[in-house]
C-alpha cells in the first residue's frame, strides 16, 4: 500500500477541489476548485503510464544498453494529457469571461445574490 | 440543503479512498499496444519522438477535436466582450 | 489600469528580450518530431511573449500596432492548413490525416532503427501539423489575453 501513495495524491487534490465547488460562495473560489480537480484528473492520466525506471520514448540521442520496449515509459497517456491540458485552459477563459459578465451586470460576486432577475 | 451536500461529499471521499486502496502496482502496466508503438513508429511514421508520432499520427483525429475546441472557447469570449459601437 | 504599462525600465528590458523569446518557440515548434515539444508546446511559449508585451506596454499601444483581427486571422489560418493537410491525405493517399509523405522528397526519410543524432528531413506531415498548431496556439492564446484587456478599460476595483 505504501506504493500507491501518487494515487493518494491523485484523491486528496480532487476531494479538496470538489470540497471548494460544493461549499464556497465566493465566484472566483468556484472557478478555482475546477481548476484543482482538473490538475487532478491530469496527474491521474499521466501515472498511469509510468514504469519502473523508464526512460522518455525518445530515440534522439538514447543512452546506449537500454532495452527498447522494456526499458521507456509509455506513450499513450502523455498524448491524452496534451489534450486534456488544453481543454482545460479553454474552460477557464470561459468561465473568466463569464464571471466578468455577471459582475457587471449584478455588482457583486456572491453567488446566493444572482437569483433574482435584475432590471 | 447542505446535508445532502455533506453527505453526497462523504460518499464520494469514501469511494475515492477505496479506488486508491485497491488500484494495480504503480510501476507495472499492462503495455501490449505501446510496446507496438514504441517499436515499430521509426518505420511507419519516420519520427524519433514516439509521443508526437501518437498525437499526430496514430491518434490525429483527437488532435482536430482539440483544435475545435480552442476555437470555440476563442469564438465564446469574443463574444461576451462585445461591445455595441464597433462591429456595425 | 491596463492601459498605461510599466516603467520605462521594464519596456527596455521587454523589448529586448521579445525576438529571442519567439525564435526559442519557433525552434520547439519545428523540432518537434526529434526532440520534447512540438505544436501546443511552442505555442504557448510564443503566446507568452506577446502576454509580455501586453503587460509592459499597455493593451491599447499593442491593438494600435497589430490589432486584433490580424491576431485571430493567425488563428484561422492554422486551423485551415491542418484541415487542408488532412484533406491532401485523402485525395492522394488512403485516409482522412494519413501520412503521405514517407518516402517521397519532402519530409520523407526513414531513420534507421535505434539512437541517432536527429536528422530534420524525416517526419512525414508531422512537421507541418506542427506548424498549423503552433500557429492557431498563438494566435488563439493572444487573442483571448488582448480582448479581455481591452474589454476592462476604466474597471477600477
């Protein structure tokens, strides 16, 4: 048990991520627990690929005496991190851009206040 | 209302705990298909670098789903930031 | 104010280190078949720098330069040339984003099997798909930063 301690990171940051969405009131506190949950999930995705020891799959200048499939980590789950670190800096500008429009319309940023309809 | 947050919160957090207990060896994946990449992507694709030949290559759809994606979120603050005198 | 910029200190100082910062990630973005990086990599170092220019001369000075519909033009160019090689890959060859250009003279040389110094001509379409990503990267990271400074004038908390 005491070799699973990445995956005890992988759920602290999404419990205290979920903890800051469910309990905060404060807008830009909100947008900051998405954001911890999304680091989160990336950091489960990438030590899912790893091996004891490895190497980056790279052949640019390999250090010689290291077996080839057995001796590099694997490539598949970094290529699916790009991906998700990307999107998730398209959901944050989002939700900025979002978070400027409601404070000019409303003037506060405590989220119990925007229920009503404003004229 | 915030009892049924606490409690859908403390059921979560005991499910994440008992994932993390029981989740396989941290240093031994299964890695049939990756050892098929990592051998044969010299050859097929002509890249030394395995992690561009996978996003580009073999999973280049993806990477065009992604591009979409940036341009939605690039074509969503355009317009929230519209303002009412230009653009005519 | 995200109008007025910093002191002349930090303009001398930006102004100088901007042309270094964008060849650095022009470099990433074109080795990115040889060594870590590629196109959404380089893409955000070149974004960066234009973010640099932004906070030390004022978000009005940089749209009177180059304003922002040449930035998100930048952004639907790179777009269109990623579809347009994708395209090529199914008129000359068998699909959709298929690598057509092993072998022939372009990009097409085939290293030998195991370490070897990195030799620029091999790739296939990788390198151009790097390149449409590098620059729908910038353009689409620096257009967002420019709108949301010029879109907050005169919001002073």
């Amino acid at each position: 048990m005491i070799n699973n301690v990445p995956f005890f990171a992988v759920m602290l940051l999404i419990a205290i991520g979920l903890y800051t969405i469910l309990f905060k009131r404060n807008l830009i506190k909100i947008a900051m627990g998405i954001v911890i949950v999304e680091a989160g999930v990336n950091l489960f995705l990438i030590t899912l690929g790893y091996r004891e020891g490895g190497l980056a799959p790279i052949y640019t200048h390999l250090p010689s005496g290291v077996e080839i499939p057995g001796g590099l980590v694997l490539p598949v789950p970094q290529a699916l991190t790009l991906t998700s670190i990307v999107i998730g800096v398209a959901i944050l500008a989002l939700i900025l851009s979002f978070v400027v429009r409601i404070y000019r319309h409303y003037e506060t940023l405590d989220s119990r206040n925007i229920r009503r309809l404003k004229e | 209302m915030r009892k049924i947050a606490t409690l859908v919160f403390l059921v979560f957090v005991a499910f994440l705990l008992y994932g993390a207990y029981e989740m396989r060896d941290f240093g031994r994946p299964p890695s049939d298909m990756d050892d098929y990449i990592i051998e044969n992507s010299q050859k097929e694709t002509g890249a030394n670098n395995a992690v561009t030949a996978v996003v580009f290559d073999y999973r280049g759809y993806d990477t065009l789903g992604e591009a979409t994606v940036l341009f939605t979120a690039v074509a969503g603050v355009m317009a929230m930031f519209r303002r009412r005198d230009d653009h005519a | 104010m995200p109008d007025e910029g910093l002191s002349p200190v930090v303009r001398v100082i930006a102004a100088m280190l901007f042309p270094f910062i964008l060849i650095f990630s022009l470099y990433v973005i074109l080795h990115g078949h040889l060594t870590p990086g590629g196109g959404f990599q380089g893409g955000a170092i070149g974004a960066s720098a234009v973010v640099m220019l932004i906070v030390a001369y004022g978000a009005r000075w940089v749209e009177s330069k180059a304003g922002e519909e040449s930035v998100s033009v930048l952004e639907s160019l790179g777009g269109l040339m990623f579809v347009v090689t994708g395209l090529l890959g199914f008129i000359l060859a068998a699909t959709f984003l298929s690598n057509f250009l092993v072998g022939e003279a372009l990009f097409g040389e085939i290293p030998a099997f195991g370490s070897n110094p990195g030799i620029l001509n091999t790739g296939g379409t990788l390198p151009l798909l790097n390149i449409a990503v590098g620059l729908k990267v910038i353009g689409g990271l620096a257009s967002v930063v420019l709108i949301m400074a010029l879109g907050s004038r005169g919001e002073a908390a």
